[in-house]
C-alpha cells in the first residue's frame, strides 16, 4: 500500500467566516482537513496550484553507514502551473537545509525522524522518512599494520551481506575516523574487549607524545575513547595484550613486553602497574582464552627460566603444568615439572567450530623440543579439572609421540600459526610459504607440505585469521622490497589451499589480524 503525502492549502482558513469553527478545525489532523477541502480548488477565479511529490522519487527509511553521505533528490509536480517552490529539510525536528537536494554525512550513529516539505504560494506537501545511520565496522576481518616510519593503520573488511564478494570498506579506520589524533609509532598488538578495540603501540621513546600508549577504540565507531601513556617504566615495549574478549571489569590483566617482562593492566581503571602474578620472563606466545562472560577466562604463558606452562585462571593462579594437581612455581620443579627439560617452541590454540566446542574440551597444541627429539603436546587449557600425573607419557622418549628427529624446530615462539580440528591440521608461516602439519599423525614437521605460496618470493607472512566453519583461511603478508601500501590479504582454502580472493596493497606491514565479531 502506498503511503500518503500530506498536503495543506493556504485558502482553508479564508474559507472559514468564524473563529470557533476556524478553531475546531485547526485541531483536526492535516489528513482530514485535505479531505474537508478536496473539492474545494480555487481561490476566487484562480485555481490552485497543488504540490504533489513523487513518491518514488523518496524512500520511507534511509539506511547509510558513518562517514558515508546520502544525497536525495525530490521529484514533484504541480496541479495547476508552475509556481515558485521552497524546500525544507527538517531532522530530528530541527531545520537542517533549504537547498533542493539533501546532502547529508552519517558523522554519527543514531536514527533520526526527518520531514520534507515543500511550499508554493497556495500550500504545502510534506514527505515524513526515518534516516539511520548504521556502523559498517560490526563485523568483519580487522587488520592492524604500519608502514616503514611506524605510523599505524587500520584497515577494516566487512562481513559479506546476501552472499556478495567481501570488500574492504575502510583502508585506515584510525585517520577517518580520528583526524585530530596524532598516534604513537609502532603498534604492537590489538584485542576486541568490552566494545572496544584496545591497541598497544611501543613509540619511538619516552620523551613528547610518541611514547608507549594504549588505546582504547570504539568498536563500532573506531573512535578513539581513551588513550593511557606510559612514561614511567623505562622497560615497557608492549608486545602482546594478554585480555580477554569479553566485558570484565576489576581486573589486571598482563601486557608482555619485548625483553619478556610483563606489566598489569587494567581496563576499567586504565591504569598500568608491575605485575603481582606473572612476575618472571616470559615467551612471546601468550594465549589467552575467554569461556564466557564476567571472570571466566584463562591465560597461559610460557615461563622461560623455569621452563614450564603457566596458567591463570579468572585471576587466580599463576598455576603450573606440573604431574601433581595445581602446582605453584616452587613445587613445579625437576621431573615434577610436566616440561622438563624442554625448550618451547610455540603454543597454539586450537580452533573449534560452535558444534565441536559443544561436545569437546578446549585445546592448546604445545610443541617443545628436547635435543635432537621435537614432541608435541595436545593439552586442556582447563588445568582445574585435569591432573597431568597419568598415564600419560607423551612426552616421555621411550613411546612418545616422535615428531621429528631434527635438532633444531622450525617453528619459534612468535611464529605465525594458526591450528584447528575440523582438519586436525596446524598451518603456520615459513616466509611467504603457508605450511600445512597434521598434528595428529606422525608427519615430520621439518617436512610439513607447502599448502600455499603467496606474494613474491620475498613476502613475509605475519598472521592468519579463520573462518567459523574452518574452511576459510586469512593470510596477511607484506612485500618488504615495495614501498607505500605494501600489506596483502589472500584468502586460501584451508583444506584444499587453492586461493579464494586476493586484497594486494591495502595496508601496511601487518601487524595483528583479527576478526572483529558483533
């Protein structure tokens, strides 16, 4: 059904010879008082000159998203002769233009209740509309990177709508969004918690503005709402945030730093402390996984002059995989150690798809060396409820799982990887090489097979993202030969590896990729 495009004639109240009649009509709506009249076309001998809009020419509810503009134009004709026409743009009540065209810029998000109106000499139609301005960063593959003078960027892909081909919407979130905004140097990390983006860039020092700070980024808006200075602590090079995605309030959470050191932060606060738990030096291969909401999450961290996975469990802790049920750092030692005498290699959380995660345990793939013996290890990040001491021998020589007789593992702590269990597979980067380890077979993993190759041969891999369902495969590398927008995102099947879509020269060297969830 049609809407109706209300209209109101100047004779109406010439018409009326008394003032109480005039006043009873005034409080009819302006619908009947069109109908009363319909019939009633002149003014004296001169007919009038009605303003009827082309409804096609407007929509009932505009949809747009921030920084993009909306420009309508109204298409309308006149009963009787052309006359002189006035336009009016009103939104939220208040005039917002004269001009024939609306031209508007969602600088903000928020829904809106606008009006048109147009005005001859003998009256008025109006075209009432509802303007909505909407984020276009709920969703989507979210890439931090910079370029060879550490400035940051951040570019955004959002989540493909009615089956369309994924498309960046934004190449720096951080510059439209934050023009007055000067951005400390050499970003490090970034994690979505509590409808923000956090991001931890190490700057070029102490002194002035480009010094280490956190940001605090709305989610929706890539706004900054916060920003925390460090100026205090000589030693703080932020490498990796050590938070949770989730909405917790009260707690410190770790922030590793260069020289493997860490420090406490607070998100509600936006304060920075040393640290009260994780008090030693650490490997950079931090995991951190949120089981819900509130407090419930869990933190491993390798400590490296023990030798030995620590954990922290909703704050509590720091406790050690160790053969007896939660050992502090002063028990976990020797053969009481879970990892003794072992060097670490790096650590991966295994992904799950919502009906995996249903009916198994949480996982982190473990894999450590010991001499000319590389093993792996496929634990329960949730050490309250599993007791090591087993008959368990995976990481005994004698009937162990034997990876790979090599002397040295071709993966290190800061290795991109990426593991899963739809394919039980662990991907992890070699250069511009994407490499493919079945983690639950006896594969070597010096000869783990090349899934794909992306770039030239002098790219560099640093990072990966996945789909939900696994069969999607993010890739960011960049070309350190090229100069400008060097950074690339391919996308790879993950089973088969062929090469779904290629995004070339859209950031910087990446840094951290993640995908940004509602």
């Amino acid at each position: 059904m049609k809407r109706a495009t209300y209209h109101f004639s100047r004779h109406i109240m010439s018409s009326l010879s008394q003032r109480k009649t005039a006043a009873a009509f005034l409080l009819l709506p302006l619908f009947l008082l069109t109908s009363c009249f319909s019939d009633d076309t002149t003014i004296g001998d001169r007919p009038l000159s009605e303003i009827v809009i082309d409804e096609a020419s407007m929509q009932e509810v505009y949809d747009i998203n921030k920084n993009e503009t909306l420009t309508v134009t109204p298409r309308f004709a006149q009963t009787n002769g052309e006359k002189p026409v006035t336009t009016t743009w009103e939104i939220d009540q208040k005039l917002y233009s004269n001009e024939p065209t609306l031209t508007f810029t969602g600088k903000e998000l928020g829904s809106w209740n606008c009006r048109l109106i147009l005005e001859n000499e003998d009256g008025k139609a109006f075209f009432p509309f509802k303007l909505n301005v909407n984020s276009p960063y709920e969703e989507g593959i979210t890439i931090l990177s910079r370029d060879a003078d550490g400035r940051p960027m951040l570019s955004f892909m959002q989540k493909p709508l009615d089956g369309s081909t994924p498309a960046f919407y934004d190449y720096d979130c951080l510059e439209v969004n934050n023009a007055d905004t000067r951005f400390a140097s050499f970003p490090a990390d970034m994690v979505q918690s509590a409808g923000c983006l956090i991001i931890a860039c190490q700057g070029k020092g102490r002194e002035g503005d480009d010094v280490p700070t956190l940001y605090y980024v709305n989610e929706k808006t890539m706004v900054v709402e916060n920003v925390l200075q460090v100026k205090e602590y000589d030693d703080f090079k932020p490498t990796i945030l050590g938070i949770p995605s989730m909405d917790a309030s009260g707690v410190a959470y770790p922030v590793l730093c260069e020289n493997g050191k860490v420090y406490e932060f607070s998100t509600t606060e936006g304060a920075l402390v040393k640290p009260t738990k994780l008090k030693y030096t650490y490997e950079q291969s931090i995991i951190v996984r949120d089981n819900g909401t509130g407090w419930n999450y869990e933190l491993l961290a390798w400590d490296k002059d023990l030798g030995a996975l620590a954990q922290l469990y909703n704050g509590y802790g720091p406790y050690y995989c160790s053969r007896n049920y939660h050992q502090t750092r002063e028990t976990c030692q020797g053969a009481n150690n879970y990892f003794d005498g072992r060097t670490f290699c790096n650590m991966t959380y295994v992904r799950m798809t919502d009906e995996q995660a249903a009916t198994a345990d949480p996982q982190v793939l473990v894999v450590v060396n010991n001499g000319m013996l590389v093993q792996k290890a496929v634990l329960s990040t949730s050490f309250w409820k599993y007791n090591f001491d087993t008959s368990e021998t995976v990481l005994d020589d004698n009937g162990g799982v034997k990876i790979a007789m090599v002397g040295a593992c071709p993966l290190k702590p800061a290795t991109p990887a990426i593991a899963n269990m739809t394919y039980y597979s662990l991907l992890f980067a070699d250069g511009n090489k994407v490499r493919r380890w079945n983690y639950t077979t006896s594969q070597l993993l010096n000869n783990a097979d090349v899934l794909q190759t992306v770039g030239t041969a002098d790219a560099v891999i640093t990072g990966f993202e996945m789909s939900a369902d696994h069969k999607r495969t993010y890739v960011a590398f960049y070309e350190p030969k090229q100069t400008g927008k060097n950074g690339c995102l391919w996308v790879i099947d993950t089973d088969k590896g062929d090469i779904l879509q290629k995004y070339d020269n859209i950031c910087y060297m990446p840094v951290k990729m993640i995908y940004k969830k509602k």
